[in-house]
C-alpha cells in the first residue's frame, strides 16, 4: 500500500520526535521550554518513546547548578528509508537510516533503454543487494520515497507527462505502484525540486535553520521549489517545470514547437545551449569542430560543450555565460515576488561551469529590488547531487505516525 502524502495533524509525540531528530540531542528542559506540557506528562512521554525505541538516552548534559541532565536523540536503527531520484540525465538511489546517515548511495544514467520498467526493476535489484550488504530484512524499512521530474500526481503516486526522456514510456507512470509491487515496500511521491529543496533545508537544520526558501534547477529543463515559514508551496497542479515558461523576452525564440515565445528554458537549459552551438556551428562560427575534429555540427552534444570547455575554449565559456546572464534575469524576477533568505541553485548548468553560476548570481543581484538593504544568500547547496534523492527519503520519514 503506498503512503499518501496527507497531512494530518501531527501529535505530541511526532513534533517532540522531529524536534529531537532536527537537533540532534536535547534534554527534557529544552523540551519543557518549548512546549506546553507538564514535567510528569513530557516524563511519560519521553520514556514511552524509549520504550518503543524511538529514542535512545544518549549520555548526561552540562550541570547548571544541579543534577546534569538525561540527553535524547533519535533511534537511528528505528528503521530505515530509499531515497530515489528520477531525473532525464540520471537516476540516484540513497539509503538512510532514521537520522538520515547515508549508509550507500547509487548511480546510473537515464538512456535510451531506460523505460519505467527497467527503471523500476534495477532499482528493486538494487535495493536487494543494499539490504543484503548491510544484512537487513525488508521490514526494516520503513517506505521509499520518490522525487521525480514533474508533472506528477502526488495523490495517486504517478508521474503523468514528463518531457524529454531519452526512453519511451514515461507518461501516466504509477511509479510507486509498480515499486510496491516489485519490492513490497510502501512509497510516496514528490516531484524533484521539492525533495531537494528539503533535502537541503534539512542540512541546515539548527536554531538558525532559514524558513523561506528558493530552489533552482537548470539541467535539461528548469525547475523550481519555494518554502515559506518552513513548508513547500504547492499549487493547484503540479507543474515544477513551470519556471521554464516564464518570458523574458517578447519576441524570442521558443524551445520547441510549443510553449511560449521568448521563454526562459530557451536561453536557460542544456537543450538551448545545445541547439545554438549547432546553430551557430553551421554558421561556421565557434571552435568546437576543431575541438573534436570526429564530432559533426548534429553530433554536437551537452558533452561536447563540456569537453570544449575544459580545453579552455572560449567560445564554450562565453556560450555559457551569455545563458547565466538570462538566468539571473529569471532569478531576478522570482525573487522580487518572493524575498527568499536563502537561494540554492543545482543542475547540470550550474554545476558544470563555474563562471554560469557567479555571472547568474551577479546578475540576479543587480536586478533584485531593495538590494542592498535585501541581500539573500545564494549557495549551491550543502548536499547538491544528494538532495534529492535525502530529500525524497526525509519526506517519508516526516509521512510516518508514532
């Protein structure tokens, strides 16, 4: 049976766990000080949790004057969590057990032959083969959480019409369906930007934890996430992508043969950057020809621009920059409606390209209004790669009742 993401009103219990699980450790009077709960009432439930191994007594804190206190902390052998990425480029497997401890992490890349059905059942081999090297049973863990390209239906754990797959069969995809059925473990669904956006929340956890946050992915298509005072926003639909859309020029070019003219995914992703390298290599214009003398101008790939530029071309860097000046445009635009404190921009752009992800950032700033008096923090994340894949298995861990 899958997890539905619902969202019920949380006991005592789940708020004290998740607020024990965030600090890491914490005594009985930090507890007391947050929470409108008697000293007996927090006793018994404190000593329940341990009882069902919840928590574990981790040790005694700092005396203030009289007997040194009992620390908690979560139970990290509780149970345990898959966190999978599916992405257009590649595919990622983490596992984590309750504290969120990376115990292995997996890779592969999204070709051709890579249908929801082989997805799904290299994942299930996989996660056999975890669980046989960490010597677990299946019941040990506790669900696998799923953040994939949108638009999805998080209800009913499909993934409905994703755009540029290298392999057939992606649309209408029940995804944690057919998990359930090929591991017997419970799943639930959240799109990409979302899980990474908690995901790296989650690495910033502590008293000065940002609650407003803006997550940005520039790969093969745009992606964004928005947190405020700590929750994701979701809209009516679930359109992540949605970002791509945005115009930033009204007489510009489209990507394809749909979506809007002028729009931000036509300067902004790995598919624009490829289609004005060929376009401009047809022209005669650039050096990657003469880079890779064996490429041919349709033969010109994102790897092909990479490769270009780590042998110092030029024309690849400035190819690159020219798209970081529209991005910071775009980012310009989502942060003057929204007033994140804190930006994380991934993918394959930002990523690949030093100079894409400063120019974007210097653009986005001049363009941000109130700057400086408002100055959000930009940074590529703390787990990057990994936050999606943390992010999805967090999100299942949250979806539990105790």
């Amino acid at each position: 049976m899958d997890i539905q993401p619902k969202r019920p009103i949380p006991s005592t219990k789940k708020t004290v766990y998740e607020r024990i699980a965030d600090q890491g450790t914490v005594s009985k009077a930090e507890l007391l000080a947050s929470y409108s709960l008697t000293s007996s009432t927090l006793t018994r439930l404190l000593d329940e949790m341990v009882a069902e191994g919840l928590l574990v007594v981790s040790g005694l804190g700092r005396s203030s004057g009289g007997r040194r206190p009992i620390l908690y902390e979560i139970n990290a052998d509780y149970g345990y969590f898959f966190g999978l990425e599916l992405s257009r480029r590649y595919s990622a497997l983490g596992f984590f057990d309750c504290k969120m401890n990376p115990k292995s992490f997996t890779r592969w890349r999204m070709d051709e032959a890579m249908t929801p059905g082989q997805l799904v059942g290299h994942a299930a081999a996989v996660i056999r083969s975890i669980l046989a090297d960490h010597r677990l049973e299946p019941q040990q863990v506790l669900g696998i959480g799923v953040g994939a390209v949108g638009p999805l239906d998080r209800a009913s754990g499909t993934i409905l019409r994703p755009l540029n797959f290298p392999a057939p069969g992606w649309t209408d995809v029940p995804i944690c369906g057919m998990l359930t059925e090929k591991t017997g473990l419970p799943s639930m669904l959240e799109n990409g930007a979302n899980a990474a956006l908690i995901g790296e929340q989650w690495s910033l956890r502590g008293e000065e934890m940002p609650q407003h946050m803006l997550y940005v992915h520039a790969g093969v298509g745009l992606r964004s996430s928005m947190m405020s005072y700590g929750q994701i926003v979701h809209g009516s639909v679930d359109m992540e992508g949605s970002i791509g859309q945005m115009i930033i020029q009204t007489d510009g070019p489209r990507l394809h043969d749909y979506g809007n003219y002028g729009a931000l995914e036509a300067y902004v992703s790995v598919q624009a950057l490829e289609k004005k390298a060929r376009s401009d290599a047809k022209l005669g214009r650039g050096d990657l020809l003469q880079i890779n003398p064996a490429s041919t101008v349709d033969g010109i790939s994102y790897d092909t621009l990479l490769q270009a530029l780590s042998k110092g071309s030029g024309y690849a860097e400035e190819l690159f920059v020219e798209s970081a000046r529209y991005f910071g445009i775009g980012l310009a635009n989502l942060i003057n409606v929204f007033h994140p404190e804190k930006i994380i921009l991934g993918g394959a752009l930002v990523n690949s390209c030093e100079p894409f992800y400063q120019t974007a950032i210097e653009i986005a700033r001049k363009n941000t209004y109130y700057d400086p008096v408002y100055r959000p923090d930009f940074s590529k994340g703390e787990l990057r790669e990994d936050a999606v894949a943390t992010g999805a298995a967090l999100i299942v861990r949250k979806s539990l009742t105790y």
